[in-house]
C-alpha cells in the first residue's frame, strides 16, 4: 500500500466536448460556389468571343470565326467544365463533412 492520496479528477481540467467543426464544410461550400462563379465567367469569355464587336444584342451579324478564335473558345470550354465539375467535387465534399459531423 502507498502513502499518496488518491488523484481527484479537477473539473476545469478535465476535455469538455467538442464543438462539431462546421468551419470546413462551409468553406467548401463556398468554394464550390466561387467555382460556379469563375466557370460563368469563362463562359460570358465564350459569349463576347462571338459577339460581332458591337456588344451584347448587336445588330450587326456575327462574322466567321477564325482557327484561333475556335481554339480560343474551346480552351474557355474547357476551363468553364473543369470549373464546374472542381464545384461538384467540393459540393460533394462539404456535403460530406456535414454529414459527418
């Protein structure tokens, strides 16, 4: 047998509970959000690429695009999709931890 007193738990010392981390999965959200926004931007690139010069309802018609307006355009494509499926992936994430938590 020992001498030493018996450890008695100290109410301030002992972990409380932890709050649920919402800090992520509304950053993601969030994210997912500011995707959409900048795959809208690539795609109103796509729209001024085809406007004739004139502006947004010009009535001017719109002139043959050339190979490297195709590219151009198909790039933009490309950038907007990439956006837009990033966006769904970090949907899918927050959606997730927020599940989790």
């Amino acid at each position: 047998m020992s001498d030493e007193p018996a450890a008695t738990p100290i109410a301030y010392a002992t972990p409380g509970a932890r709050p649920p981390r919402l800090w992520p999965a509304a950053l993601c959200l969030l994210s997912g959000l500011g995707l959409i926004a900048l795959g809208g931007c690539f795609l109103i690139g796509v729209m001024v690429t085809n406007s004739s010069g004139g502006g947004f309802g010009s009535p001017i018609p719109p002139a043959p695009l050339t190979i490297s307006q195709i590219f151009f355009e198909t790039v933009l494509y490309l950038i907007a999709l990439s956006c837009f499926i990033g966006a769904l992936a970090m949907f899918r994430l927050g959606v997730a931890w927020l599940k989790k938590t």
